[in-house]
C-alpha cells in the first residue's frame, strides 16, 4: 500500500497514455506520434531536468525561460554579426554559466532569497535579450543553416529516425543523472536539500556547491534556449518565457513520486512526459487551446495535492 | 492511511479520464473538412479578425475547425502543426512566419496535407499565403501624393529598410516619384522606432520644417507607415504651417490614423487591409484544396482600400 | 489563605517517565520556586499545569475543590497566567496591542477600536510593574527583553476572565539585565502580597534564595525535595539536585595509555584564546585526554568547540589544533579529522528525510568516492553498516530515513558519523541529551574507546554527572571566561555546581 502511494503519479500517468490510446487509437501510440512527442518536449526537459540540480537543494530558479530567450538571442546575435555557428553556441553556452553562476552568488553569498533572487535576475536577463536582439526576432538568413538543420536532423537506428533535440535532451537527462545519483556532489546537494546548517557543519561546503549548481542550471536554460532556437530556427527575447513555469511543474510532479518529497531526475522526466503528452492528446481530441490549460493546472494540482494529502495523513 | 494515498493518487488518473472521456463524446465525429488554425498571436487585434473571417468562411462550409493560440510560444505552435499532422486533420492554416515552424511544415508536406499561411510570409512548404500586397499599398499612397500636388514639388519621404515588408512600400514610392520629373524627393528619413517612431518623426520632420522655411517649400510627406505620418503631422501643426496644404500619407489606417484623416487636416490618406477578408479568402484557398485543386499562385493578394477622409466613417 | 494543589502528576513520553506522581503545593502570597537539572521534568511539569500537555494523570484543587485542566482554556479559566521561556510577542503591533493581545480590543459603539482606551488600560497595567517608562503607542519590536518580559507580564494582569490565582515563570531572567530583574522582583513581590500563588523555574541559585519562600527540586520525573528555602539551604538544595551518585563506571583510561600518549604531540594547544564573547581560554589537550566544559547554560559552551570548526573571530591569542593553524571551515575541519557532534539535533546534525547511510556517510563523502566525484554506493553502505554495528543502532534497514528512529538512535547516528573517520579530535556538544540511559552507556563507553586510541576529546554536558563520568579534566567558563581548570577527580557533581556558582558570583 506504502508503494502504491508512491507511485499514484506513476499510475496516473499510465492512465492518462492509456485514455489517450483508446480516445486515439491509431494516432497516439505510433512511432511518429512518441517521436513526436520526444522532440516536443526536448527542450522544457533539459530546463526542468538542470531546474531539479537547484530544487535537490531545496532552492529553485525562477530565471531559466528568460535564460532561454537570452542564450537563443545571443547565439542569433553572433550569427547576425557573421561569427560561425560552434562560436555563437559557446557564447550562448558562457552567458548561460555566468548568467547561473550570478544566481549562486546572490543566494549563496549575498544571501537572497532564491525566489527573490532569481526573480531579479528573471528580469535582467529578460531585459538582457532584448537589448541583445534590438527587441526583434532574428531569423531567416541571420540564421546559419546547419544550426537550423541540427533540431530537424536526427539519428537513424533501426530504420527510425531519432530526432536530434530527443537526442540532446537524453544526453542532458544522463548527465544530470550521473550528477545527482552518482557523485558526491549530488549526494551533497541532496544534504543540503534535507537541512543546509547540518550539511555545512558536516564539512559540506555549501556555499561553493550552491554556485556550482545554480551555475549548471543556467547552463542547461541555455542549451533549452539554443534547442528552442534552433527548432524555431529564429530567437527572440521573449520565446523561452514559457519553459520556467512548466519546468518547476514538472519538478514538483515529479515530487510526487518520492516517499520524501525529494526532486529527483527519473521522477521529472515523468512530470515532462505527463505534461507533453496531456499537450499532445488533448491537440489530437481537438480540445480547445485555453481549456486544456485550464486542465493541465487542475492535473498538476490534483496530483501534488493528493501527494501532499497522503503525506499528511500518513504522519 | 495508505491506502488514502492510494486513492487520492489514482483519483487525479480517474478524473482526467472522466473528463477526456466527456470531451471525446462532445467532440463531433469527423466531419466533411477538419481544418486545425495555429497561431501565437491571437491576442493580437488584427489576427483575431483573420481568425474570424476563416470561421464565418468554414461555418459556411460545414468544416470543423480548431483554432489553436500558443500564447506567443513558437516552439509549440510547431508541437500543435505536427499534433495536427498525426491526427490526420485535411488542413492546417497557420499565422506565423514559416521559417520558423518549418520543422512542423516539414511533416505535414510528408503526411500529404495542406498548409495555408494567412498572412504567415511565402514559404515553399506552404500551399499559399494570403495576404496584403504590400507593394500596391505603396502604391495607393504614392499615387494619391502624385495626383494631389498635381505631379510636382518637393517630397519628405519616411522609409524603415531594415524591415523587408516595409523597405518594399520605400522602393515603390521611389519609383513613383522618380517617374514625375517634377517631383523632387528632398529627404528620405529613417526614424528610430524605439518608441514606436512617432517622437523620433516628429524631431526629425520638425529639423526639415526648418530648414525649408518657404511656405510651399514642402509640398508632401509619404509615410511608410501611420506612426511617421503622426509624427510628421504634430511637427507641422506645432510648426503653425497646417494651413499651407502640405499632403500627408500613411500606410496601415490604424485608429489614430483614422481619427487624423477624419479630422480633416493634413493627414489625408492611409490604407487599410482588408483582415477578414484574409480569413475568408485563406478559406477560399483550403476549399479549393480540399476540392482537390492544385493552388499555382504562392500568394494570394486581398485587395487593401485606400482610406481619405470621404470613406473614413465606414 | 489560597491553596492551590496539584496531585499525582505523571506523563511518561514513549515509555519513557518523564513525570511520576509529582505533587506540589502552591499558596496565595507565596513565591515557590521549581529547580531542576535540565530533563529534571520542569518543563513537563509547566506543559501539564498549563493544559498543553495531557497528563497521564493528575488532580488539581483549588481551596480543596477539585477543578478540571484539560486544556489551555481550562488553565485560564483557573486563573492561570504563563510567562514561558520565548517571550510570544508580536513586534509589528505596539505595546498596548501586545498587552491586549488575544482579548477582544475596546470598541466605541460596537465597531471602531477604542485607541486612547486600549493605551490607558496597558499604561495602568504597566504602571502596576513600576514600568512607566514603556510608551505604549511604541512598536514592541524596539523594546529591549526585559522591557518585553515587562510587556508579557502586563498582558497576563489583564489577560482572561478570571482573576489571576497563579503566574508561572519559566526561566524570566535568562535574559534580563540585573536592573531588570530586580524590578521584576519587586513586581513578583506585589503580586504575592496581593495573593497570587506564583510559581518560579530556574537555574538561578541566588535568585531563588532571595526571592523564594519555599522550593521544590525535582530530580529524573520526581520530587527529591520540597521545602522552605531558607531551611533546606544552598547546599541541600544543590544536593538535592544532583543527587545521584556517579556511576561506578571505568572512568579515567588507563594510566599506561595515557602516559604513553601524552608524550606525542598535543591534540590543540590554546594559548590566551579570546574570541567573541570567549576570553582567557589556555589549555592544551593531550592525545587520549577528555577535556569537559562546564558552566551554566549559554556560557559559550557551543562557541568554544566551534572554534575548532574555524568559526568565530579570534581576537586575541593563538590556537592551534593537531599541530597547524585551526581549519578555516568545517569542510577543512572534518577533512583534517575534526569532527563534531552539535548540540541541537535536529537543527544541526540531521537530515531527517534522508537516509541512515546519507546522514552517516556525508562528511566522508570525499574519501569514499572515486575519482572525478563518482560515488561508490558499496562503500557508503559498508561504512555506515560498520558504524551503525559499532553504535548498536537498532534500525530496520540501512535505507529508512533517520526521522523513523527514536531520538536516542537518531543521536546515534550523528555519533557513527562523527566516529566514522576515526577523528583525531572529537567534539562533543551535549552529545546525550534527551537520550535514554541505556543509549547514553553505549555512547559513553565509544567515546571512552575513541579516547583510548589516542584522540582528544572536548565535550559540553547540561548533566554534570556525564561531565565528571567522561572528563579526565574539567574546565569551567562563566559568561565566556575560562574561570577555572581542574582535575575531574576528586569532583563531585555538589563540589563542581558549587565551583560554577561561585565562578558566577566571582563574574558578577
């Protein structure tokens, strides 16, 4: 009973492909359609995958969308002034690091709230990208081809073409993995996470860990925002802006999933996946666009809160 | 309380079934045309009038038509195109520049169905684009400066190159003017649209003002768009010269426009899109596909109306 | 004459006795004090008379009339008024509202807030304490603690529907200057002429002698003495107090050892060490030697072991610890083999949602992993199975989170993380609070062990018996000053409060 408790997410998550699977049966559960949906997703999962980096420490990061619209704008920009591409894509890469590494100073040094924090630096950097593009969007020829060609080019095994941004987006999932499950740095993020004054008075250094953290967290919003980027095959200031909210969403939707209320990896690639599939499914039933939003909020809800009910009634 | 857990965690499950269920059994089954709109823009005015000349079009013809809003987010109006492709809808109609959701274009031209930009930009991907002939509307104005100061005087004229949609209305305006020996262009004048281009015109116009201070001396001011024409019109007002008959001409009628034409004064001529009738005519496009037509034409022109002060109530 | 009686009262927390059968009586115009080792049962005891703690049983009369205490409400509807420890004030509201706090405010016509009569009841009330100086229009945020104190007491004399019988005071000078508490005196004088019963705690010998008619000592859930103050006497009552002999325990190591060890280099050598509100520490501790620090509550205990974590400015003298500067941080700390078991366990050593291996292996991260930081989950697992089998922990599974296991196995824990590197230099912050005897044995004969293997050892204890069981050498600190330096033998627990006290009065 313990472990159905645990995996009530889990099994909604399965009830919500299988719903979809017999409203849709000959478009949902095809190879093209999961492919699909891989790729859709790829960038919300790389923010909400560096987003759990931040919220294993009990912090999170409220400036990983415009961190998104910012790193896309600056690679459009170096493109724009004639740079080659793997020389926009490192400036993207480096805004993002010191973007990140700015947010772990002011948590960690400055001692500022994370939500205030990051919500200040939401801001900058939001304003960054606009100052950076001119407030329009770059596209057409400013944007080098083999760097639009990246998010619609693939892999093929086996006679199915894995798109590329799928592909990143698991190579960012296994790294985060590694990190978090399999390093002393994860284990020390997630002491943190449990009780930061403990964690420091074991020897843990938590303010240079906090650094590190938020800074590969702005590392990851800036690989989202090269992904966007490059699938839109355009950047503009404001395009990343959605990714912040949906990736603490799945975050917490992966919450859920732990006895302990712990962020972890595999669990928010659970949240991404129930997201993207509720996207997708309710476009195929032709579900109207503002009340599929309405349907998502209520799912999300319904799932932390059962959780959160289950934890209280469980004491 | 174990169990309790259980239960609150099936019953979000249990609800979303309920509810996807309850959806499925309202949606009407497949009707004759299924078309799927995705635009990130339908906050904006003028899409929202595209939108609803597609619908009063499709109700006319018994489709089913899902609008879909991204609220601005581009990467998932592509998600919604290739949604759209796996449902297997007959057409989609998309308002926003195909470049940027080609990787979606690229998926509905495999899967055979028609994409209808409304408004969207030319793309090879797409079927047609329907839109404003921007050259016309240049055109329109150009035209009606030329036949005001009877094809002779001197000329402000207000361009903006970096934009391409713009920079082609400057380019016919050149061409109108140079054709009238007796016109004399005596500034071209890009003004920074930081602001949205009004103050920055009105500056640059009242520094022309100056320096021609002949009454007569200047004998039009060709706007690009409406926000130079603004501008241009509040520094000749300020300048105390409204009543020696310069012309003034925007593009676009927007509403401040409209009210400065209607007032009488300098500002005499806009032109104003046609928006519904981009949405009708995009419909037009889709039933003609749908019919099994081969469309030749990669864009479809709506004519666009000349606005002066004769027509501006309507 | 009032007489309030409370009877039989016993509370056992988890099986474990916190209270058996107390009875205290409190009389109209008398001021009784309740003394008590730390774990005594005083706190218990308050939680029960105030109703926020169900008694396993108790009886409770009233001029022989038996009353029901179930609840806050029916404490107040007795009559009686709690001062506890943390003063609840709120700081955003001024003290006339922090007076009238949880009472329905004066209204004109029923609807707006009677302002001027709101701040002439709580001047009355205050001008009854002698406080006339306190503005009640101020925010109570810019009082000072006493001031504060003064405010609380002003609300207790207007407070409820009935007629103060009885004020409770837990522990109110703690943080009053001695201005301060000498008006509080004075007011708590008033109110016994005037016929309340009062009730005092504290730690405060001095203060109880000259302030309290009678006392009570509870010791280990029961009353070991209950008298007139001026009969039983300083020394009785600190008897009375620790009582308990010391365990016949094999205290001191063995000589040889130790002879053998203390020719190697010392473990820290402080030297004329002033940090913060620390000064005049000077001491060296020899490998295998157990140094206690002793000192009444808040002494700067806690400060000092953290000195060798490398926090706190050191403003004067030198320390040095295993033959280097002291470590800039914990992180260096443990790495250099100094480890710590903090005095607040749940604020300071645990996670409690993560794991037992977690919360032990976390310090010892960076030894057990790979290169590049790969964790190796085998090695975690087996040094916290080692440890959790040299502790005795009794668990289910490596895996549960520590939050499941009773207080004395969580303290455990902390310990199998502290002793899992072999630390050369072990401090301990009241390592067995709140930890059950048999628990609190095992923890003993490890740090014993640790010692004997040649590494030093500074421990803080509220329970001086632990202090002289453990300590080869006891150094006492009052208010920050290291006031003494003695030798734990010869020490009896009477002998050594006796020597705290008198450092105190010395300070003051």
């Amino acid at each position: 009973m313990r472990r159905l408790r645990r995996y009530g997410t889990l099994i909604g998550f399965a009830g919500i492909v299988a719903a979809f699977a017999v409203l849709l049966p000959d478009t949902f559960l095809t190879t093209r359609n999961l492919l699909n949906i891989s790729q859709q997703v790829s960038m919300l999962a790389v923010v909400a995958f560096s987003m759990t980096l931040v919220m294993a420490m009990g912090d999170f990061d409220l400036s990983v969308g415009s961190m998104a619209s910012l790193a896309g704008v600056t690679a459009a920009a170096m493109f724009q002034a004639g740079h080659p591409v793997p020389a926009g894509i490192l400036a993207a890469l480096a805004v993002g690091l010191a973007g990140g590494l700015l947010n772990g100073v002011l948590v960690a040094w400055v001692g500022i709230l994370p939500f205030v924090a990051t919500l200040g630096t939401l801001t900058m950097f939001s304003g960054a990208a606009f100052v950076v593009s001119d407030g329009r969007t770059i596209f057409g020829r400013d944007i080098p081809e083999p760097f639009a060609a990246f998010a619609r080019g693939g892999v093929e095994v086996a006679g199915v073409t894995l798109p590329a941004l799928t592909l990143a987006a698991l190579g960012v999932f296994l790294v985060v993995w590694v990190l978090l499950e399999h390093t002393a740095f994860g284990r020390r993020l997630y002491a943190i996470g449990g009780n930061a004054e403990a964690a420091r008075l074991a020897g843990v250094p938590v303010a240079r860990l906090r650094i590190a953290a938020f800074g590969l967290t702005g590392l990851g919003a800036a690989a989202a925002g090269l992904m966007y980027a490059s699938r839109v095959a355009s950047a503009n200031p404001t395009q990343g802006a959605g990714l912040m909210l949906d990736a603490i969403a799945a975050v917490f939707l992966g919450m859920t999933m732990s006895e302990e209320g712990e962020p972890r990896v595999h669990a928010t690639l659970v949240g991404v996946l129930i997201l993207a599939v509720l996207a997708n499914g309710l476009t195929q039933l032709r579900v109207d666009s503002y009340i599929r939003e309405i349907l998502v909020g209520a799912i999300i809800l319904a799932a932390v809160g059962a959780a959160g009910l289950g934890r209280i009634l469980g004491r | 309380m174990t169990t309790g857990g259980f239960r609150a965690g099936n019953s979000a499950g249990a609800m979303l079934l309920a509810g996807l269920l309850a959806l499925a059994a309202a949606t009407p089954a497949a009707a004759e045309g299924r078309v799927t709109v995705v635009t990130p823009y339908l906050a904006q005015p003028g899409t929202q009038f595209y939108v609803d000349g597609f619908k009063a079009a499709a109700a006319e013809e018994g489709w089913e038509v899902n609008v879909i809003d991204t609220a601005g987010d581009i990467a998932a109006a592509v998600a919604r195109i290739e949604d759209a492709v796996t449902q297997g809808v007959d057409a989609i109609v998309i308002n926003v520049d195909p470049a940027q959701v080609e990787a979606g274009l690229a998926q509905a031209q495999a899967a055979g169905i028609p994409v209808v930009g409304m408004d969207a930009g030319m793309h090879p991907m797409l079927a047609t684009n329907v839109t404003s002939n921007g050259y016309a509307m240049a055109v329109e104005t150009a035209t009606y400066i030329v036949n005001r100061i009877g094809g002779a005087g001197n000329v402000v004229m207000f361009v903006f190159d970096p934009f391409p949609p713009v920079q082609m209305r400057g380019v016919i305006a050149d061409a109108i003017f140079a054709n009238h020996p007796g016109i004399t262009v005596i500034d071209r004048v890009t003004p920074d649209v930081q602001d949205g281009g009004i103050a920055d015109s009105r500056a640059k116009m009242e520094a022309i003002l100056a320096a021609n201070p002949e009454p007569g001396s200047i004998a039009a001011v060709w706007a690009a768009w409406d926000q130079p024409a603004l501008g241009a019109l509040q520094a000749i007002e300020a300048a105390g010269r409204a009543g020696e008959g310069i012309v003034i001409t925007g593009i676009d009628a927007n509403p401040q426009a409209r009210d400065a034409i209607a007032a009488g004064g300098n500002f005499e001529a806009s032109v104003a899109q046609d928006f519904i009738g981009i949405g009708r005519t995009a419909a037009g496009a889709v039933a003609r596909l749908l019919a099994g037509e081969t469309i030749r034409e990669p864009v479809i022109y709506v004519p666009t109306r000349l606005i002066t002060a004769a027509n501006v109530a309507e | 004459m009032r007489r309030i009686e409370f009877l039989g009262l016993s509370r056992a927390y988890g099986g474990q006795p916190a209270l058996v059968d107390v009875s205290l009586t409190l009389a109209g115009g008398e001021i009784h004090a309740l003394m008590g080792e730390n774990g005594a049962g005083k706190s218990t005891l308050i939680r029960l008379i105030a109703g926020v703690t169900r008694a396993d049983s108790m009886r409770v009369r009233i001029d022989g009339a038996e009353v029901p205490l179930a609840s806050a409400a029916d404490a107040a509807r007795a009559g009686f008024r709690f001062v506890h420890q943390e003063l609840h004030i709120v700081p955003q509201l001024s003290v006339a509202e922090n007076v009238a706090l949880g009472r329905p405010l004066p209204r004109r016509f029923g609807l707006a807030v009677d302002w001027p009569r709101l701040r002439a009841e709580a001047a009355a009330a205050l001008a009854r304490l002698g406080a006339v100086g306190i503005d009640p229009a101020l925010p109570a945020g810019r009082l000072t603690t006493g001031e504060r104190m003064l405010v609380r007491l002003a609300a207790l004399l207007v407070a409820g529907d009935a007629a103060p019988r009885l004020y409770v005071l837990d522990e109110p000078t703690a943080a009053l200057t001695h201005a301060e508490s000498a008006r509080l005196f004075a007011v708590l004088r008033d109110l016994a002429r005037d016929g309340a019963a009062i009730l005092y705690v504290s730690h405060r010998l001095d203060e109880v002698m000259a302030l309290c008619h009678r006392v009570t000592v509870l010791r280990d859930g029961r009353v070991a003495l209950a008298g007139p103050t001026l009969e039983i006497g300083r020394d009785g009552i600190i008897r009375a107090m620790t009582g308990r002999e010391p365990r016949g325990a094999a205290r001191p190591i063995e000589r040889s050892d130790a002879a053998a060890t203390a020719a190697r280099a010392p473990v820290c050598r402080l030297d004329k060490v002033a940090a913060g509100r620390l000064s005049g520490l000077d001491f060296t501790l020899a490998p295998g030697a157990i140094l206690g620090i002793a000192g009444l509550e808040n002494a700067g205990q806690s400060e000092l072991l953290r000195l060798f974590l490398g926090e706190g400015r050191i403003a004067a003298g030198r320390l040095e610890v295993l033959g280097r500067p002291r470590p800039s941080g914990p992180a260096e700390a443990w790495a250099r083999g100094i480890a710590l078991v903090p005095r607040e366990r749940r604020a300071e050593a645990l996670m409690p949602g993560r794991t037992i291996t977690d919360n032990v292996v976390l310090p010892h991260l960076g030894r057990l992993s790979r290169p590049l930081g790969l964790a190796r989950a085998r090695a975690e697992a087996r040094m916290a199975r080692d440890m959790a089998a040299q502790v005795r922990l009794r668990f289910r599974a490596l895996g549960q989170p520590v939050r499941s296991l009773s207080g004395g196995n969580q303290q455990k824990v902390v310990f199998a993380r502290a002793l899992a590197g072999a630390p050369r230099l072990l401090l301990l912050d009241d390592p067995t609070r709140g930890v059950d005897v048999d628990a609190r044995a095992d923890l003993h004969e490890l740090v014993r062990g640790l010692a004997a293997r040649g590494a030093g050892v500074i421990l803080t204890s509220t329970d001086l018996t632990e202090l002289l069981e453990l300590g080869h050498s006891i150094l006492i600190l009052s208010a920050g000053r290291q006031a003494g330096l003695v030798p734990a033998a010869g020490l009896t627990p009477e002998t050594l409060l006796g020597a705290i006290y008198r450092a105190g009065e010395r300070a003051a």
